[in-house]
C-alpha cells in the first residue's frame, strides 16, 4: 500500500516556536538541530476549516519534530520545548 496523504498538526505555541523559537538548548545553551519524523496510520480523519476528510483504508503519514542538541545529546518533542517556552514569554 502506498501513502495517500500526509498530515502536518501544530498548535498555535508549536507553530510560534517553529517559526520564530529561539532555538537553544535549555540545558547547555548549544544549538538545537530539528529532525522529522513521521509515522503511519491508515483509516485517518483530516480536519480543515471546511469540512472533515476521511480516508478509508488508505495509509496517512503523519509529521513530527525533535529537536537534538549535539553537544549535550539532549532531546525533546517540538510541543514540550513550545510549552515550556510560553512560560518565558512577557507580555507587555
């Protein structure tokens, strides 16, 4: 079987970070290298703002981020390091 779609999900912190993060290393103050991963799953709901697609029977890969620091070898989800970012975050 072969892959029919693909599905990116981010909440607003995670597309903030992705987009704009500062991307060091909360340990060490390395730089943090970003790596995609995907996994697949068949069956898969897709949400838009227009309706729901479904894909019956069909095999969905579905994108993640970590991100690896080489000096440290720290590794972490792109959804940790968004929420514990937003706790650094002022608002004015």
């Amino acid at each position: 079987m072969e892959n029919k779609g693909f599905n990116y999900s981010f909440t607003l912190p995670e597309l903030s970070y992705f987009l704009f993060g500062n991307k060091k290393c909360p340990k060490c103050g390395g730089k943090l290298v970003r790596t995609k991963k995907f996994e697949t799953r068949t069956d898969m709901f897709h949400r838009t703002r227009v309706d729901s697609i479904f894909h019956p029977g069909q095999m969905v890969k579905c994108y993640n981020y970590v991100y690896n620091c080489k000096n440290c070898g720290f590794k972490n989800s792109l959804s940790n390091l968004a929420n514990s970012n937003k706790c650094k975050r002022k608002i004015k």
